[in-house]
C-alpha cells in the first residue's frame, strides 16, 4: 500500500515518508491510501487519522491467520 499526501491548497499527491518530513503539522495536509501498484485507491481522501485507521484495518485482515 501507498500512502500520499498533498497540502489541502495543492493538487499534486506525494509519496509520504513520515511525519518527519513534513514541514507543517498533519491536520493540513489531506492524505489518501493507494494499492502498492498505485491502480486503486482504497481511501479516497481525508485526515491521516481516518486514512491510518483504515490502513491498519487492512494490515491486521491482511496478517489474520
């Protein structure tokens, strides 16, 4: 999975690589999740607080045995 980010004034997404490296706190930026061949989105968008919930909602269905 892909995660991307874009400021909310923006139009461009960006491969996200941490909080890190962002230069301003979270909540302004909109981020979204994508399939690791970036095909399909399956977060359209939102905060990274709704797009990180889903995405461990992914991993743990992904990982459950």
């Amino acid at each position: 999975m892909v995660l991307q980010y874009k400021l909310k004034s923006e139009t461009r997404w960006k491969d996200y690589h941490g909080k890190a490296k962002l230069k301003l706190s979270v909540s302004r930026y909109n981020f979204r999740l994508l399939s690791s061949n970036k095909k399909k989105v399956l977060v359209k968008t939102g905060s990274y607080a709704i797009v990180m919930k889903r995405f461990r909602q992914i991993e743990f269905f992904k990982h459950r045995t």
